[in-house]
C-alpha cells in the first residue's frame, strides 16, 4: 500500500510541475547565465560594410535569454541587450561598481541596446547629421524653430524629438526622445523615462532609458542642490518653458552620452 501511495505522489508532483524537461533546461541555464562571470565576445556585423562590432564582457551582463553557441568563444548576432541596474545609465556612472560586477536580477535592471545602423532603401551608405530624422522622416513634424535648434513631435501620441549632430563636444550623433510633463496627468511615468540613442563607431547604434529622481532612491538619487538635466528636463515643462530655450539640458543628455561611448569603447573594438 505504502509502495502505491509512494508512486501516487511521485505521479502528482509531475502532474504539478507541468514544465517539459526542455523547459526546466532552459530555466536552469538561464539562471546559471545571471552569474557566470565567464568573460565572452558578442560580434555584430555591421549593414554597410564588412566591419563588425565585437563586445567583450562576463556573459552574466548579456540577456540571460539570449541563445549563445560560442566559436572560438565568440558568437556572432544582429543586437544584443546588455543588462545593469536600473540607475546605471541615468548620470553614468550612478554607481560604479555596478558596472564591474554582474547585475541582480531580483532588483530593478535596466538594458542598454547595442544594434545595426540602416542605410535607407535603395542606398549602401549612411547619412549622418539628424541620423534618425533623415532614416525615418515619417515620423517626425517640426513643432518649434529657436536658437539653431529643433523640436519635433513624434507620431502623434505628444512624444517629442530633438537632435544633435556629431561636433568637438558630441562624439555621436544623438537622439533624445520624451514626453513633455503634463499637469493634467501629472501621474503619468512616461516623463520621467527619456529614450536616448545613439551612433556609435560610426556603422553602429546604441538605445537606452535615463530615468528622473523619481526613480532613483538612497545613494542613486541626486541631492537637493543637485543639478541633474533628467529632471531639469521635467521643470522646464512644468513651468511651460521649451526645451529649445534650454541648451544646458540637451548638454547635459550630451555628456552624459559621451561617458556611456567612452565605457562601451573600452570593452569593444572594430574588426575587419
């Protein structure tokens, strides 16, 4: 009897852990992938040229979901998601040592997007200066002309665009993308999420998320005296004001950027 019962509760608790072996597999990788400190290359070809982008950092930094078959311990793909703490980006370094040990993934994270630049249709060349603006017009009407700058709606949801070209204090073309703050849904968290990219290497982009102070707490979150653009971005906005009357902001997006270039440089490199 107690041999049946035995086989009963074997039978059930295969019943309840419904996951095929293939998926506890994957799961199990995937959790040992969060903490290999096993350094590993990640190679992109780049569209208009043979050049390829090569990253070299612990494979606990990449998505713990992205399939990876090393040759001579590297693995060639289109992107990648690179994962850190959810501060990490929003006036870079927020923390350092973050960016020198792998993120915990039971804490809010925060991706930064390594991809392709796309020549347009028909072409097999790039166009710089407004790169995004020039691949994907459509999408943008001007809404304000000032000071050698200017503002663009994207689509038609009240997001709003502003470039700026590559020059001796910008490494890259850059694109900061937001959602002006609005007294009427002053709940919304879309304002405090910027969307910023940027060329990188010349053939390559990079995209990622600068939260405001609303979303950084204890050591991560500027001091009252502070200046931090994120939220000087939010004040501007708040008092009716135009980011175009504002060049400090967009520097301050700018800089930021460049220290991001710099770090990814330092982990990368270009090869035929």
């Amino acid at each position: 009897m107690k041999r049946w019962l035995y086989i009963l509760i074997l039978c059930l608790a295969g019943c309840i852990d419904g996951r095929s072996k293939q998926d506890k597999n994957k799961q199990l990788q995937e959790k040992l992938a969060m903490t290999d400190t096993t350094e590993i290359t990640v190679r992109i070809p780049s569209k208009v040229s043979g050049k390829k982008l090569e990253i070299t950092l612990p494979r606990c930094f990449f998505n713990p979901d992205m399939k990876i078959q090393l040759v001579n311990g590297k693995v060639e793909r289109k992107g990648l998601t690179i994962i850190y703490p959810l501060p990490t980006f929003s006036g870079f370094p927020n923390n350092e040592e973050t960016i020198l040990q792998c993120p915990d993934f039971n804490k809010p994270i925060t991706g930064l997007g390594v991809g392709i630049l796309y020549p347009k249709i028909g072409q097999t060349t790039l166009e710089y200066g407004n790169y995004w603006l020039k691949q994907q017009s459509y999408q943008y009407s001007v809404i304000e002309k000032r000071n050698n700058q200017i503002l663009y709606n994207v689509g038609v949801g009240g997001k709003l665009a502003i470039f700026a070209d590559q020059s001796d204090k910008n490494q890259e073309d850059i694109s900061i993308e937001f959602w002006p703050y609005d007294a009427g849904n002053a709940d919304s968290p879309f304002p405090d999420q910027i969307e910023v990219h940027s060329v990188f290497n010349k053939e390559f982009t990079i995209g990622y998320t600068i939260y405001t102070s609303k979303f950084l707490h204890g050591k991560h979150k500027p001091l009252a005296n502070q200046w931090y653009f994120a939220d000087a971005l939010i004040d501007i906005y708040k008092h009716n004001e135009s980011l175009l009357d504002h060049p400090e902001i967009v520097q301050g997006f700018i800089e930021n950027n460049n220290r991001i270039l710099d770090y990814i440089h330092q982990h990368s490199k270009v090869v035929n």
